[in-house]
C-alpha cells in the first residue's frame, strides 16, 4: 500500500473558468452607462501575473470584490462593517473574504465561499459571474490576499448577514476610488475631514535599505452611523480594481518612490517571516521550494554581487581610468 503520509499534489490556486461573455440581457439590473460597459469590459480582459514562485496554502486568503450596478448605470462595490465582538480588525471597513481551506480547490472558490458564509452571497455562478482575479496583496498578518472580482447580475438578491461576523453591509462608487474628491455631498460634521488622505511609513528591505510604503484612507459618508472609513489593505485593493477597470490613474499617487513592488515584498516576506517556512514544511513543499527565484524577486543582492547601479558607476570609473 501507498505511503499514507505521503504529500498531496498542490492544488493551483489560481485556476479558474471565467465565462466567454457576460450574458447582460437577461440580466435583473438596470441598464449600464457606457462607462460601465467599458469598465466591465477592461475586468474581464484582465489577466494578472502570478507570482513565479508557489505559496503555502496556510499563508493564502482571499477577498470578494462584488461589483453591481446601482440606479444610473454605474459600478459600486459591497463593503462591509465587521462585527465589534471580533478578534482581529473589529468594526473595521472590510470586503467579505478570509483564509484558503481545505475544501477550497481554488483561491476563486474561497473568495465566493467566505462571502456566501458573511453576507448569504449566492454561490450560483451564472446569478454572479467572475470578471477576474486580481494581482495579490501582502497583508499586515503576512497573509497574502488575492482579490476575485465579480459581477451580481440580480439586483433583487437580498443580504443574509452573518451577525457574528458582519455588523452592516452598505457599497461604494468603485470609480469614487480613483479621486480625492468624495462623491458625496459633504456633512457639516465631515467638513473638516477630506474625503482620502494617505499616510506614510517606512520598513526595511532587502540589503539593508528603508523604504516607504503609503497607506490610503476614504471616508465613506456614513461615519456618523459608526461606519469606519476605507482604509489600508482594503482601500489598496480597490484603488487597484478602479484603476483596472477605469483603465486611468487615481489623481494621487499610489505608491511612494521608495516603496517596493507587490511581488517584491511578497517574496521578502516569505524569506524573512518564519511563519512563511512553517507552513512551507508543514504542507511538504520546502524540497519544491525555488528560494533563489524568490531571493530574485525580492531584491536581495548577494555577497559579491553588484546591482546594476553600482555596475554602472564602476563602469564608469574604469572608464576614466
């Protein structure tokens, strides 16, 4: 008989069918913008760029951005406010999502099961078809979240929350993500407050360089009913997902100079979090692992190595010489 501790064969997590063409004329919505036909249109075109290395299922998680469209044609996003009686992130802004399990064939069918479980989302993929599958995000618990974008085709669903871990449920202008102007009229108790803002703050990389990472907040309008603004992990992914889909640049800047690419901190991650090579050995792959690739991504300059830079500058001084 087979071995029974023997490894089991990795699962893609980033499999998925995406269906030829979104059927909109039976679709229970009202009729879309010409915006938003172009939006849906740059979605479903959009094919991200997996990583060149393989994660640990234990490390991946994955969100829900569900898309419907709302009374004029155009795009919101559901969000919602998690439930204050939770361990981490309570009463914070979120998008239904949570970690891989077992049963999850694919990062896709943990998005749609998580939102099923939070917010009575229907699994039903013809009633909410997927769009695409954004690039990761490295979150702050060093999980790496993968976005699934999707579309509700019936606007005559109704939510069934999870109290236990979802408070409220309300949505946002996915295109309100792209400018510092809200899109709502301004409450005199919100006067003061603009609607994004950014902060920044630094982190050490690879061979001993700080950089600066930048991190988005947008007021949604309803703090006055104890509604958190969009901020962090959250407002990054859907800054990404307004831009994908707009096919324009938010009208402030994203990213600092100084900050490294998503693959890039994906991969410093792995290297410097025991927790990536736990679960690395935990799930038999640490043999599969291609940590130069990885070390490649991330940055790190061996010893003995050059960076392009300083090949440049010793080129240079040769030059002279």
């Amino acid at each position: 008989m087979p071995s029974s501790d023997k490894a089991p064969k990795p699962l893609n997590l980033l499999e998925y069918h995406r269906p030829k063409r979104l059927k909109l004329s039976a679709a229970r919505i009202p009729p879309l913008s010409a915006e938003s036909r172009r939006c849906l249109k740059n979605l479903a075109a959009h094919h991200a760029a997996p990583l060149p290395f393989a994660l640990p299922r234990a490390r991946c998680a994955a969100v829900l951005v569900a898309l419907f469209v709302g009374r004029n044609g155009d795009l919101y996003v559901l969000l919602n406010r998690r439930s204050a009686t939770l361990r981490s992130y309570a009463g914070d802004t979120s998008l239904p999502g949570g970690k891989v399990e077992r049963r999850d064939r694919t990062i896709e069918d943990t998005a749609r099961r998580e939102a099923f479980e939070e917010i009575g989302l229907p699994l039903n993929r013809m009633k909410v078809p997927l769009l695409c599958i954004l690039e990761p995000f490295l979150a702050s618990n060093n999980l790496v979240v993968t976005p699934v974008v999707v579309l509700i085709l019936d606007n005559t669903l109704r939510p069934i929350l999870n109290t236990a871990e979802v408070a409220a449920l309300f949505s946002h202008p996915l295109s309100a993500f792209l400018s510092s102007d809200p899109p709502f009229p301004a409450e005199p108790e919100t006067l003061e407050v603009p609607y994004h803002s950014s902060h920044e703050w630094t982190y050490a990389g690879p061979n001993g360089a700080q950089h600066v990472g930048r991190v988005h907040r947008f007021i949604t309008g309803r703090e006055a009913g104890g509604i958190k603004p969009v901020f962090g992990l959250t407002a990054a992914i859907l800054i990404h997902a307004a831009t994908v889909a707009h096919a324009c640049e938010p009208d402030f800047e994203v990213t600092h100079p100084q900050g490294m690419s998503g693959p890039a901190r994906i991969a410093w991650a792995v290297l410097t979090n025991p927790a990536f090579r736990k679960a690395y050995e935990a799930e038999k792959m640490g043999k599969s692992v291609d940590w130069a690739v990885i070390r490649r991504v991330a940055g790190v300059v061996d010893e003995g190595e050059e960076t392009d830079g300083k090949k440049g500058r010793r080129r240079r001084r040769e030059h002279k010489l």
